[in-house]
C-alpha cells in the first residue's frame, strides 16, 4: 500500500444557527489527535465563509490548536458556505502548496448542513477541469452532509467527491461526526493508477502536461564561479540557481537530478535542497539524458519534518481573507451560454495566478482579461 504524509483542509460549511458547533468542534480535535498520531507530519488548514468571503490560514500548521483557535475566532462572523467558491479556493491553495512541498496527498473535508449553498450547475464544468488535473497530486474530496434531505445536490456532490477518490458520507445527527472523522482520519492509499509504483512519480497525462510545465519555476542562470551542490566541483560549466533556496549547481548535473527524480515530465522536478518545483528546457535534459555527462549526483535530501517545522513560525500561521471566486451572483464568472466554450486552465499575465477561462477578471489581482482577447 502507498500512502504519504497528508495536507488536509477542514472546509466548514456548516451553518451555526443549524448545527451544534461544540460537537464540532469537538470531533475535529479528535480527528486532528488522531492524525497526529499516525504521522508527525500531517498539517491542517481550514475554510470558513464569511459576508465579504472564505478565510482561511496563510499556510498550513502541523499545530492542531492553531486550527482550533481559528475555528472558535472565525465563528461569529459566519454565514452561509457557498461551496463552489470553497472547493475551488481550496484546490487554488493546494496547488500553491505543492509547488512547493513533495511527497504530501492532499485532502479536503467539506461539512455541509441545510444553510449551506447549493452548487450552481453552470459553476460544475468549471469544478470538474480544475479537479481533473489536481486529482492525480494525489487529491482526495471527502464531503459530510449533515441532515440535508436533497438527493439532487446529492448526487452533484457525490460526482464530484469520486472524481477525487472521495465518497459523501450522510449523518442526522451532529454528535455522530466524530465517527465518521475517525474513519477519515486513516490515511488514505494512493490509487494505484496515479503514479508509478515502484518510482513513485506521478503519470502525467498530455491533457494535464502544460498544466503541470505552468506550475514550475524556471532555474536562473548563475554567472559567478561556485561549488556545484550536486557533484561539488567547480569546474567551467553553466551553472544555474533554484528561485526559491538559492541552490547552485551545474546545469548539466540539475538536469542529470531532474532525469532520476521528476514528477512524471523528465524536465519537471523538485529542487534537491527545498522540494520547489523547477523545470529546464525539456531538449536540453534529454540530451544530458543521452549522453549521461555526470556521475555522481547522489545527494542527502533534507529530513522532511524538519523542513516542514521550519517553514512554520513561532507565531503559527495568519488568518486571511479571500476573495470568493464562484460567488452565486459573480461578475467574475460569464454567465451560462447557449454553446459553451471548451473550458481550459489559463494563466493571469499580470499575477500569474492560475485560473480557468471561465473568469473575465482576474479574482486574484483584478486583471480584466477580456484585455488579452
């Protein structure tokens, strides 16, 4: 069985007027306690809606009480979960994260009661693209509705939590969550059809590869004369630097690194120092590939939960406000047409934010991308 170090994003919808938020908040702690003890390195995060949007944390925590805390602070102000605009800033989140962390399944948990809004059908195309090319990182939906009598918006949650690996799971009562989080919170096997199992790389399908090239940041070049981090020589070569740690190494030994170790696209792979995912030209790594130019390019990655701890502060992670971008009146979003238009990921070229080409503004940085047609 493979199974990895978990990220999970704890998506309340419930409605505090409905439901008993103790008992809540109650089975999250034990499903957090629970997690914790199976694996030190499991981190949490949380999406609670508000009147101007979703909150959530700057960063995920390996600290159960930093989610606790924002729970019980974020309560007062809630109102009702619009769960399109959830799930996709919950996917938007992740994929951030796994630019920059390797080896993490990512899960998301969306509880739901009768407050919460229904899922308009033109927003499930715009859902379903996005999920087709994240569901393989790997990601997993698991939805909780809680007395909600409506086999309609049933089925339309359930399509979508099984193309995620995931199931809906229907209670009556809020103090019977705590049994379905403690089932939840095993973890979960990597589907054997996602990745290679034996190298442990993702399968990339064609449709998905420039999604994944879009995710990777492109090493720099390094003009000053260094010690390689991978064959820790110094002689005349190309030498290039990760974006994100400041690694130095020669370009041909990165792109030997990247032909052992990448996501499943030779050229796409993570930084041996700091996890982020880097990309060369894909002609010039099969060429190094070919002609096998270095030899020695073992090297001792970092203990992977300590990486984790360092890059949480003392103070725990911040809680922000977030623009809800699948709002149920959106000016975001064009309205259903009679012919709609294939739906594909697109790229702000302002913030470079990855959105679909659904929006006509940007809901990260307000670029109005009608500009660009």
């Amino acid at each position: 069985m493979t199974i990895r170090s978990e990220d999970t994003i704890i998506f309340n919808g419930l409605t505090p007027d409905i439901t008993d938020m103790k008992s809540f908040y109650k089975a999250i702690e034990e499903f957090m306690v629970l997690k914790k003890a199976t694996d030190q390195s499991d981190r949490f995060n949380i999406i609670m809606f508000h009147e101007y949007g979703p909150n959530y944390l700057n960063d995920f925590t390996l600290n159960s009480k930093n989610i606790l805390m924002a729970l019980k602070t974020l309560e007062p102000a809630m109102v009702k979960a619009n769960i399109a605009g959830g799930i996709m800033v919950a996917i938007t989140f992740i994929i951030d994260v796994y630019k920059k962390i390797s080896e993490k399944a990512f899960r998301l948990i969306i509880l739901t009661d009768s407050g919460s809004l229904k899922i308009p059908n033109n927003y499930v195309p715009v859902i379903e693209h996005l999920i087709a090319q994240v569901r393989d990182m790997p990601f997993f939906i698991d939805i909780i509705r809680l007395d909600v009598d409506d086999p309609e918006e049933d089925q339309k949650l359930m399509n979508l939590a099984q193309k995620c690996y995931g199931n809906v799971h229907e209670i009556n009562d809020v103090r019977d969550l705590s049994s379905i989080m403690e089932v939840l919170a095993l973890k979960r096997e990597i589907p054997k059809e996602s990745i290679f199992e034996e190298e442990k790389r993702l399968i990339i399908t064609k449709e998905n590869k420039t999604f994944y090239e879009n995710l990777a940041a492109t090493v720099k070049e390094h003009k000053e004369k260094e010690s390689c981090s991978i064959c820790f020589e110094n002689f005349k070569a190309e030498f290039v630097e990760c974006p994100s740690c400041g690694l130095i190494a020669h370009k041909s030994c990165l792109a030997q690194w990247a032909g052992n170790s990448n996501i499943g696209i030779n050229n796409i792979f993570r930084c041996p120092n700091c996890y982020f995912l880097l990309k060369l030209e894909k002609e010039y790594v099969d060429r190094i590939e070919y002609e096998k130019v270095v030899g020695n390019i073992k090297i001792e990655e970092p203990n992977f939960q300590t990486y984790l701890e360092s890059l949480e502060s003392r103070e725990g992670p911040e809680i922000v406000q977030g623009e809800d971008p699948l709002t149920p009146n959106s000016n975001l979003v064009e309205p259903d047409k009679p012919k709609e238009k294939e739906i594909k990921n697109i790229w702000c070229p302002r913030c470079n934010k990855m959105i679909t080409s659904k929006y006509v503004i940007c809901p990260n940085c307000g670029y109005n991308l009608k500009r660009d047609n």
